[in-house]
C-alpha cells in the first residue's frame, strides 16, 4: 500500500510540511522498488537519499527551534540522532547483507516517519500554538 504523506501530519509551517512530504515520496519510493524487484545498487542509493534528506531536514527543523527558543529543542535533537542512527543502522546491514532487499520493510519506514512527526515534531507545534507563534 502507498506510503503517502496526509493532511493529518501537517505542521502548518511550510517548509517542514515540504520536508516531509519529500520524506515520504523517498519512502514510497523504496517501497516501489523493493516490491518490483529493483536492482540493489538502486535501492542502495535510494537509502543514502532518504539518509542526506533526513539530515537536511533534521538540520532546518533543528535551526527554525532554535531560533523559536524551544525549550525541548535538545531532547528532540536526541530524538533526530537516534533516528538517523536506525537509518544509518539499515543503510550498514543493506551493504552487507545477502537478503539486502527484505531489510527495507516499508511499514518500519512508514513508523519511522509518522513517529517523527506525530510524537515530535507536533510538540513543537503545540508550543509554538502557546505562544500563539503560529
Ligand atoms: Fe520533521
Ligand atoms: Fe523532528
């Protein structure tokens, strides 16, 4: 089934919203592939993608908090590295695994992302709802 971004994960804030949605399309993308059988080498670098895309993401997010003054902002830095650890994690284990393909399990990628969003990224919107920044 598609992995699609939704309404229901908008942030209001239009750049995270674009973000996300392009992390979502990679994610689809992969799933595209994995499921038709798509060379490795593709797929592999379908993965780095995912992994500069949440980088550069986790870094936008990470300035725009900052200069919010959020005051969870180190705690959801933790949360980005533990995130881009699991990706980096999988990104290893493709490169030096037999069965590479059923490693990228499209309904992990999928929880990986609207874990991000619901339980992080909203508590941010949350505060900038507070303090009416939004
Ligand atoms: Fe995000
Ligand atoms: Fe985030």
């Amino acid at each position: 089934m598609e992995v699609a971004w939704s309404p229901r994960y908008g942030t209001g804030i239009e750049i995270i919203d674009d973000q996300h949605r392009e992390l979502f399309r990679i994610v689809d993308r992969l799933r595209r592939m994995v499921s038709g059988g798509m060379d490795r080498s593709l797929v592999e670098d379908a993965i780095v993608d995912l992994v500069a895309c949440s980088e550069q993401h986790f870094a936008t997010e990470e300035a725009y908090m900052a200069k919010m003054a959020y005051p969870d902002l180190e705690a959801h830095i933790t949360e980005h590295l533990a995130m881009l650890g699991s990706l980096q994690d999988l990104l290893a284990k493709f490169r030096e695994s037999e069965q590479a393909m059923a490693l990228v399990v499209p309904t992990f990628m999928e929880g990986w992302l609207r874990h991000h969003i619901s339980d992080g990224d909203f508590g941010f919107v949350s505060f900038l709802k507070s303090r009416n920044l939004v």
